[in-house]
C-alpha cells in the first residue's frame, strides 16, 4: 500500500508513518518555459494553456515545516493570475525565494493556496501537530524569527502568499506547509466543503472584523462587491453576524435570489449600471444604496479594483471607509480624492489575515457560525477547467478541486453538528 493510498483508507498514525514517501506526486502546475505563452495583445489569455496536471518531484521538508496529504483543495483568483502570468510571471517569486530557500526555484510551480488533509510528516521542529491529524491550511507564509510577526504576521517583510509566491502549493497530492500555517479541520465538514474557507474566510475576517480592517460594528451598512462570490460569501456572512447591515452587489437575478436566501435583504443589480467609473452612476449607486437603507455606507468592502473602487469611495458615507484586498479587475484606480478628504473617509488596505484571525474564523467556521459557499467541484486532472470557470466569472462562491479523495462527501466526523445546521444552509451555493 502507498502512502497516498493508506490515507484515503483511514490509516491509523503508527502506518502512515512506517510507509514511505513517494518520490513524485501528481499536481497542478505552471511550466518555467511556458512563460510569455501569452502576448499582450491576447483577448483571451486561457488559463487551461499553462496549467498542467503531472508528476512533480518531492521536495524535503524543513524542520518547521509539515507534509500534507492533500483530500481537497480550492480555485482562488491569484492561481487565475498566476496562470495568465501577471502582473508578472510567479517564477520571479521563486527564483527571489531561491536565494534564501532553494528547494523553491524550480521549473516547476505548484500552485494552490487552500487545502484540507492529513499530515503525514513533520519536521524536526514541529511540536504542536502530528501525524494522522487532520487540518486546513492558511495562506501566510512568514518567517516566525522577524520580530514584527509577534504584532501582525501579515506585516513580516517577507510575507508570501502560500501557493502563489512559494512553491508546493495546495491543488496536488501532497503539499508543503508551515506549522504555522495549520489549523484543526472543521469535523462536521467534508473534505471539499473544509478546503473551500480559509484563505477567503480569513481575508474578509480580517477586512471587516479584525483590528487591523474596518471594525465593522453593531447597525453598520456594509457595502459588498461581489457579494456572492469567494470573498463576498463569507463577507456578507460576517456583516450579518456582527449585527451589520450588508447590502450585496450582484450581477444577475439567480445571485440577487442566492444572497436572498443568505438573509441577505438588501441587493442592489450592478447590470443596471452602464458605466461603474463614470461618476453618475456613482450618484446612481448612492442612490439606490440610501432607497433601501436609508443611508450611505459605513464600509464598503472592495476586491475587485479598477472598474469599481472610484464609485467605492463616492459612495462611503462622511467618515466611511473603503477597505480592499485585491483588484480583480485591474490594479491602476481612479477615483475623485475630493470625495476622500473632503468628506473624511479612509482607504483601508488589508492583505489576507494573520495566523491568530485564522484561528479566529476556523473557529466561528467550526461552530457552524460561518459556512461554507462551495458551489462546485472538479477533480484534480481538471483543475484548468476549474480557474477557467473563476478566470470568466462563471462560479459563485468558492469552486473547490478534490485531490485525494475519491469523492464528495467523505471525511464528516461530527455527523451532530451538521444535522444541527442543516444540509440546506451548508449547501446554499451547490447547485439544487
């Protein structure tokens, strides 16, 4: 029997650690060759090109480090960016890392920034996890030396994000982890529903909950871009929860139903909107916003950059803030600054979550307080189908990709809990 195999068959801890580790793994992956497939006159820079399902070789395992065998894992937009290439090929973060760590610069990338699994190793350093545990990844990547990583760990100067600046990322067989970056899986989720949560969890955690962020409090209307999507599920989740009132964008009638069905009751239509960087639809925006509220926004929770951030930060109210985690739709904004300093309002910027927010948001995650919002699910050998469908916007909530295991549905321990919540609520974004 083979490592990979004795774990999908639940083997106990005293075997996985006498089987061997293999030395090549099947992943998902980018090609050192292959960058400058896409020229910058490409429409469509398909990412179903560049990512590869093959055999990868084992890495060695440093002594704070552990190796995962992965169950499941998920799409997030930076395998979409890392793909395409931009802004620019990850191979330059590899080849940086590989001045200090070179098992990473390889001509290889493995890609992937979410995983749930089973530890199979650990490093010599490595107290707190063993083998047969069952865990999730976070996404952050720091030196824990850096004396800054004791305030804010998302502050380290060399931060990197899991799978998209390191290599041995989470959409394989087996992944390559900090034990830092570690957490317990929920036990009353399935492989795939546990793999979909934490790098999006934690990163609307931290922008709308976390000191750090906006401070959502009590009463708050919560602005949501994308509001039924990887970050704006989990968003709107927490609004709610914290006493906000979140008001999602959306862009058709079937996700306006799905955020309905959140309890999500205020949804404004983006389609209505000609043109989100021309100021009046901003007015229009605003407009709409202060009809079903009776006010401007508090927070407006932004990632999806160019085509929105402008109308952002019109439309937060006097002393709101605009608080952003990415641009999905570009990175050079506009926006008109009179309304930001005339009017009091703050910028807020805030990448991913520290490891104490993710223990944070596993831990609501875990209590059946914030769910999951998995919609579909790929195997492996399909994973360029999988950012395909989140490179065109064709997904709601978090496209999940299974790795090890053999299907959905497996590895549910606390069968109590899940009744308690219900199969309809944690399956709210699967198709019905």
């Amino acid at each position: 029997m083979t490592l990979a195999q004795a774990v999908v068959a639940g083997a106990e801890r005293a075997e996985l650690e006498h089987l061997d580790v293999p030395s090549t793994y099947r992943a998902a992956h980018l090609r050192k060759e292959e960058v400058g497939t896409f020229d910058q006159h490409d429409a469509d820079k398909d990412v179903r090109r560049t990512i590869h399902v093959g055999e990868v070789p084992m890495p060695e395992l440093a002594v704070d480090e552990v190796l995962v065998a992965v169950m499941a894992s998920a799409i997030n937009f930076n395998t979409v960016w890392s793909a395409m290439f931009e802004p620019i090929p990850t191979f330059a973060f590899l080849e940086r890392f590989g001045r200090v760590d070179p098992r990473h610069d390889l001509p290889a990338h493995v890609l992937g920034s979410d995983a749930a699994g089973v530890i199979v190793r650990t490093g010599a350093a490595v107290r707190r996890w063993r083998v047969g545990d069952r865990v999730v990844t976070s996404p952050a990547y720091i030196d824990g030396e850096d004396p800054v990583t004791q305030h804010d760990g998302m502050l380290a100067a060399d931060l990197r994000a899991w799978g998209f600046e390191t290599n041995f990322g989470g959409l394989a067989d087996f992944a390559v982890v900090k034990a830092t970056q570690l957490l317990p899986k929920p036990r009353h989720l399935s492989w795939e529903e546990a793999a979909c949560n934490m790098l999006c969890a934690s990163t609307a955690y931290r922008m709308l909950v976390g000191e750090r962020g906006a401070r959502m409090k009590q009463g708050d209307v919560v602005l949501l871009w994308g509001a039924t999507g990887g970050l704006g599920g989990y968003g709107v989740q927490l609004v709610k929860n914290g006493g906000g009132i979140p008001v999602g964008v959306v862009s058709s009638q079937d996700k306006a139903e799905l955020l309905r069905e959140m309890g999500c009751a205020h949804v404004v239509d983006r389609s209505q909107f000609d043109d989100l960087t021309d100021e009046k639809s901003w007015r229009r925006l605003g407009a709409e916003v202060r009809r079903q509220v009776g006010e401007d926004p508090a927070i407006v929770f932004e990632h999806t950059g160019r085509e929105t951030f402008g109308a952002s930060v019109y439309v937060a109210k006097r002393g709101g803030s605009v608080v952003t985690c990415g641009s999905s739709s570009g990175y050079a904004h506009e926006y008109d600054n009179r309304h930001l300093w005339m009017k009091l309002k703050r910028i807020i910027g805030s990448h991913g979550a520290n490891y104490q927010e993710c223990h944070e948001v596993n831990r609501l995650i875990s209590l059946g307080l914030v769910h999951p919002t998995l919609s579909t699910v790929y195997p492996l050998a399909q994973t360029g189908d999988a950012a395909r469908a989140v490179q065109l916007n064709q997904h709601v909530g978090k496209v999940g990709v299974l790795a090890l295991a053999p299907g959905e549905h497996l590895g549910i321990e606390d069968h109590e809990l899940r009744a308690r919540i219900g199969e309809e609520r944690l399956g709210l974004f699967r198709p019905r």
